[in-house]
C-alpha cells in the first residue's frame, strides 16, 4: 500500500529527516511516494546504502515526486518509467 508524505515546505535538512523516518517505519510491503520541491540527490546513495530503489519525476519547476520502494520488490504501479540500468 502507498504512504505518502509532503516535505515541500521543509527547510534543509528537514526533507531527508522526514524521509528517512517515514522509511523507518514503512510496513512490509507498502512504498513511499515524497513530494519535494527539489531533487534529493544526497538521498539516492542512501536509499541505495539501505536496500531501496526510487524512481523520481519533475512534474514542474520545484515540484518533484519520488517514488521509493524496498528492492526486493517489484516496482510499485503508478510510478514513471525507470531505467532498468539504475540502482
């Protein structure tokens, strides 16, 4: 099942705390999808370190939605397309 959270109006560091909290407690199963003004480049060696993969859209300027589920899983419905080739 999705959990989604909205870090948009969040200061640094704030977004990835929120993320990575809202990670830690994600059920077995479910994936997150954030919304974020920017694209978290320092998160991706993280999630990766961690065992998930992501598939990030910019849907507007400073409007962007990352969509993160553990790698054992098959990627999520609803999510952009993802090349195959990235972790």
């Amino acid at each position: 099942m999705e959990q989604s959270i909205d870090v948009s109006a969040l200061e640094p560091p704030e977004p990835l705390e929120h993320i990575l909290d809202a990670l830690a407690d994600l059920p077995t199963g479910d994936w997150l999808r954030v919304r974020h003004r920017r694209d978290p480049v320092p998160l991706y060696r993280m999630l990766q370190d961690m065992g998930y993969r992501w598939d990030t859209t910019c849907l507007a300027p400073e409007h962007f939605e990352i969509l993160i589920w553990p790698a054992d899983m098959p990627q999520p419905g609803g999510a952009g397309a993802l090349d195959p080739d990235r972790p």
